[in-house]
C-alpha cells in the first residue's frame, strides 16, 4: 500500500513568488491535513480537509489556502512568499476525522530566497 | 499557538539507558499521540493512548497519561543508536477534531 507521497521534495523560490505543494493520502483516507514545520522547531497547524471541505484553519494568514480534489488529493498554495515561509510542510492523511493515527508523509521543503 | 510543551527541549543519554520526554497541553482532549520524526524527515507514528486511559505499552514503549494534571510522559527503555530523533506529542480535541503538536523533545542516543 503506497503511503502519502508529496511533491516536489525540495523547492525554491523568491520573495513574492507563488509556491504550490502537493499531497496524495494513502488511498482510502479522506481526511488531509497540512503542518508547517521551521528549521529545528515544532509543527504549526495549517489546514485541515476533509471530504473537500476546509474543516479547520491554523493561525496562519490567508495567503496560506489550499484545496481538496475529489480523489482527495490536496494542495497547498502559498502567495507573496516572504522569507519566513522557508520551512517543511508535511502532509498527514487519515480515515475522516481522526481518532487515531496520523500518516505523515515526508514533506516538501520550501527555500525563499 | 502549539497546545503541547514538552520538556526537556534536549536529552543526550548513553545507549542502554532509559529516555523519559513529558509532555504538557492545555484543553481537554480527546486522545494523545506520540510521534517521532528523524532529521528532516516525515513523523511516524508510536503509540496513542485514549483521554480515559493512563497507561500503555508498545514494546520498549510506556506512555502515562494524567488528565487531572494535563500531562503526559513518554519512556524508552532501553534505548539504542537507533532512538536518535525527535519526538512529538500531539493532542486530539474539540467537535473538529484538531491535532495540535507539542514543541518536541531531541534525544541523541550514544553509542
């Protein structure tokens, strides 16, 4: 069974560019959630889909968007880039709302120069 | 704002020892999970112990779960070269449930 992939594993861009991640769960799960992770730190909460809704939002602000597909594939787009941006962003997947494990899949890495 | 804290920040122990991470959170939850995420890479999952549970094992596993005090602990026993990485907290909560990671604790185990 192929686990969540993500896509590109390393990108960069500069300061004002648009950036666009994407995010395949493990087939059968509805649920996606989107984690930013800064260099040596915790994860901050994005996003989190479910069914193609938004469901919940993070602190974050809204030049952070996304979207779920109707194969539940996700993507994230991230406008006006700021240096600050630089960080991995992880894509977890479960089966809707979880009450149980996350599958993490091993993230994009987003360099803003 | 992350929910979870954890301490310590940091741990270095020598290989055989035992490795003990608490993790703190703040609002009621529905369940805990404990991750662990080697350098730079995706998290995997360890072990999730339910809000009306207090103990379990996995293993070289034990996690502690203490909901009068908001507090959870993660032990391995044991501990082995391999152990080397970050570990996470993350509490479940709400109607919508949100999963809310903890700060994460890096333990270097040496050989």
């Amino acid at each position: 069974e192929a686990g969540v992939t993500q896509s590109p594993t390393h990108l960069i861009k500069t300061r004002g560019q648009q950036a666009t991640l994407r995010c395949s769960p493990i087939s059968g799960h509805t649920s996606v959630y989107w984690y930013q992770q800064a260099l040596g730190l915790g994860l901050q909460f994005l996003l989190w889909y479910d069914e193609g809704e938004e469901r919940n939002r993070g602190n974050f602000p809204p030049r952070f968007s996304g979207r779920q597909f109707p194969n539940y594939s996700s993507e994230l787009n991230v406008n006006a880039l700021e240096l600050e941006d630089s960080a991995l962003y992880l894509c977890a997947s479960s089966v809707g709302q979880v009450t149980g494990e996350l599958f993490f899949g091993e993230g994009s890495r987003l360099t803003v120069l | 704002s992350q929910q979870g804290e954890e301490d310590p920040q940091a741990l270095s122990i020598q290989e055989g020892e035992n490795a003990t991470m608490n993790c703190s959170y703040k609002t009621s939850i529905n369940n805990l999970q404990w991750y662990r995420q080697n350098s730079g890479r995706g998290l995997v999952h360890l072990i999730l112990i339910r809000s009306n549970e207090r103990e379990k094992h996995s293993g070289r596993l034990r996690v502690t779960l203490d909901t009068s005090k908001k507090s959870s602990s993660l032990l391995i026993t044991a501990s082995r070269a391999a152990d080397t990485a970050s570990y996470f907290c993350a509490s479940t909560s709400g109607g919508y449930q949100k999963v809310t990671f903890g700060t994460g604790t890096k333990l270097q185990v040496i050989p």
